[in-house]
C-alpha cells in the first residue's frame, strides 16, 4: 500500500489508520538508524517551522527542535508569553499569519479544540505537541520502544496504572487499540477514562482482535502485562491542591516491585517523564515534605532497573517527531 501522508495534519491518533500508523513507525526506524549512523538526512532543506508552547516541555520541544534541524529546516520557538494567540489575536488570526510564514505548525498546550482550530484555519500540517485530551506524539515513541524490545507488538499486552482519563491513558488505549495490542487501565472508577471513547476504541480493538480492560484490581490488570505504563499522578496545568487527594486514590496503583513481579518475566516499565520517583526534584522534595512519601507513580529502584526502558523511550521521542514532520512536509 502506497502512503502519503503530505500535507496531512497529526491532531489525534483516531484520525490514522493502522497502516499510517505502521508506516510512521517505520520511517521513525529508518530516520533513527541514520543518525545514528551520522547519515545526512537533511531532506527538507529550505523549510521553516514555528512551535506553538503554551505548556513547557523538556522532551517534546528538544525532538521537536533537533528534529527539524536534523531535517535541514529552520525553527522558531514560541513559549508561553511568546506570542499574541488567545490574547490579543484570535486562534484563527494566528494559523493563517503563522502558514504564511512557515512550512508547518506544531502547537502543545490545553484544550484539544485549539490544535483543531488551528489546523482547521492553516494552509499548513499542524501537530499536536500534546493537549489536555491527546498525546499523538508519545505514543509513536511508545510503539518504537516497544517494537526494539519485542519485535512484533501485536498480540502484546501493555497495562496503564494511574489516573486513567489523562492525554497519555486515552492516548495508549487508541494506539493499542488501532495496533492490535491488549490494553488495560489499572485506577479508581472516578478515575477510568471517558466512556465515549473507551466504546470508541472497544469497537476498534475488536475488529483487531485486541481486548480493553478497565479495572480496580492492579493484579489482575497486569497479569500477563508484557509492558507497565505509568504517569505522575497530577498532570501539567492541574491544581497542585489536588496532590492529597490523588495520593489517597493513586497510592495503591504505585508501580513498585510487587506489581512488576506480577507481569511476565520479560516486562518492560515505561513513563512518558518526567516522573517523580525520588526527592531529587523541587515538587518531589515539597510533597515529600508535606505528605511523607518519597516515590510516588514510581518507585526508583523500578525506575533505575534494567527493565526501566525510559530513556529509550525519551531519546525515541526524537527520531517519532521527526518522522512526523517528514512525512506531512515532504515534497515528494
């Protein structure tokens, strides 16, 4: 099947196929090899980009900005008081000045309906960095990684323990779903994922063959897990105020020891980051001091194991985000 992704934009994994999907990852693996063998790939000489940051990012700006470097093209960064978007011009002003001026558009921050709005008035691909709803980006990372430790993913088991309706959850359980891979989401009820799209991808993974598992019980969602996911458990642009409350709800899904026992054998943990599984940062330090715990979604001695493959997973980030951009610009 020829795929041609040229001047598509990457908003939501529910808008690609399988085989897109497949076809990205590829790319990813191709771009991969040749910067790791310092293969000039600059293939998109010429071409300009503009990165949209309403949320600070540590890995998804990096990727973003070396990998259009890598590409040949130009960038220009926009932070959170970077721009007039939202202030002083509207979400429709700012796509048709900024596709004027630039090749694409990536955007990270709250609401998934502005990637959409911005896509829906630029003559240009626009890319979703991440928003409250989705995490298209991450998930590619997700995939590769999973791929360079098993091979073949479909027929795999990945399990999510946390709070179950943030980007990444509902992010993996389309992935999973569109790719054929058993998910499970171990959290509170008040804390399970949106029942519009848990239905959405129930009828995706059906067609695949997949299952989705939405439960309380940790061990019996990672029975026979052949990947742990977690994610900290108050998200970027969430109250802090709501720390003691999902400490309370979250404390039992902790990924620790015991629960990574109960996968298989082989499991790898993964975490999108950053993760607060010591004190060594500022808001670990503060709610280590407040609420007496020193790990929270993590537990370090999981996530400094040989079968913690997160920082593959970050550097993966790169090498996704690349293929992305390649594939929506390219002039071929």
């Amino acid at each position: 099947m020829n795929i041609d992704l040229k001047g598509r934009d990457f908003l939501k994994l529910l808008d690609y196929s399988k085989e897109e999907i497949i076809y990205l990852l590829g790319l990813a693996k191709a771009l991969k090899e040749k910067k790791k063998n310092h293969e000039n790939h600059a293939y998109l000489k010429g071409k300009n980009v503009v990165l949209l940051f309403e949320k600070d990012s540590t890995r998804t700006r990096c990727a973003f900005e070396v990998g259009a470097m890598d590409l040949g093209m130009g960038v220009t960064y926009l932070g959170p008081t970077g721009s007039q978007m939202g202030k002083k011009e509207s979400i429709e002003d700012t796509a048709r000045v900024l596709s004027r001026m630039y090749d694409g558009i990536e955007y990270r921050g709250f609401d998934q309906a502005v990637v959409e709005e911005l896509a829906k008035n630029s003559s240009v691909p626009v890319w979703n960095g991440l928003t409250n709803e989705f995490h298209p980006t991450q998930m590619l990372a997700d995939i590769l990684t999973m791929q360079e430790n098993f091979g073949e993913v479909r027929g795999r088991k990945l399990v999510f323990l946390g709070d179950a309706r943030n980007n990444v959850a509902c992010s993996l359980m389309v992935v999973c779903a569109k790719l054929g891979i058993h998910f499970a989401c171990c959290a509170p009820k008040e804390l399970f994922p949106n029942e519009e799209l848990v239905n959405t991808c129930r009828e995706i993974a059906q067609k695949e063959g997949s299952t989705i598992l939405l439960t309380e019980d940790t061990y019996e969602g990672v029975k026979d897990a052949d990947v742990l996911y977690t994610d900290v458990w108050v998200s970027m642009g969430e109250d802090a105020s709501l720390w003691e409350q999902r400490i309370r709800l979250l404390k039992p899904y902790q990924l620790n020891r015991e629960v990574m026992n109960a996968a298989k054998e082989n499991a790898i943990f993964l975490h999108c980051l950053p993760s607060f599984h010591d004190t060594n940062t500022k808001i670990g330090k503060e709610i280590y001091e407040k609420f007496g715990i020193r790990e929270m979604e993590v537990t370090n001695d999981i996530f400094t194991s040989n079968q913690s493959k997160v920082m593959d997973q970050a550097e993966n980030r790169l090498h996704t985000i690349k293929a992305v951009m390649y594939a929506t610009l390219k002039d071929e």
